[in-house]
C-alpha cells in the first residue's frame, strides 16, 4: 500500500517525494519526534497510515502531517471491499496532491488516475 501510494505521489513534479527505503528505519524502534525524523529526511510533510484486512473487507487509514508544528492536515478512512485496494491508493494519493496544492499537469493527472 505505501509504496504504491509513493509512487503515485512521485509522478507529480511538483512533489518532492522521500524513498520508502530512506524511511523504514523510522518504522520500529525507539520512539522519535516527528520533527526531528522530518528533519533528518529533509520534509514539510509527513504521511502515515495502517492497513486493516477483515474477510474480503479493507480498511485503510491516512493522514497527512505537517511536521513543522506536528499537526494534522488531512485525514481520511476508507471502508472498501478488498478488490477497491488500487482506487483506494489513487484516492490517497490525490487528495495528498491536492492538500498540499501540487500542481498536476493533464499528463500527471492520468498517471494518478491508472
């Protein structure tokens, strides 16, 4: 899910996107402060989420934080049958863009949309 969801959102020039590889070793271990991992990794914005699978069910949680005062900028849940999973990615993705006003060329906006 999240390195579908980063994918996404690197198709948009206007978005600096940090590699999952750069940010799993925040995942476990020792508790960190959201701004000191934000400026490590160079960013404004941090996004988090989890995935819960029950039966043919899906359930995904999101948000969007700016990591400058630790606040939360979107967050959004998804309830969905588990065949929805890639317009679930795409919806994420696009209301990210959209949160942190990327301007999305024509082009940019099918590649979301695939």
């Amino acid at each position: 899910m999240q390195d579908e969801i980063l994918t996404n959102l690197a198709k948009i020039a206007d978005l600096k996107v940090i590699s999952r590889t750069s940010v799993m070793k925040y995942k476990g271990g020792p508790e960190r402060n959201l701004r000191d991992i934000a400026k490590a990794l160079g960013v404004a914005h941090v996004m988090e989420g989890s995935v819960q699978r029950a039966g043919g069910r899906v359930r995904v949680s999101a948000q969007l934080i700016d990591a400058r005062s630790d606040t939360h900028l979107w967050a959004g849940r998804y309830d969905r049958e588990l065949a929805d999973v890639f317009t679930i990615q795409t919806e994420i993705a696009q209301q990210i863009a959209d949160q942190l006003r990327a301007k999305l060329s024509p082009q940019e906006k099918a590649a979301l949309g695939q």
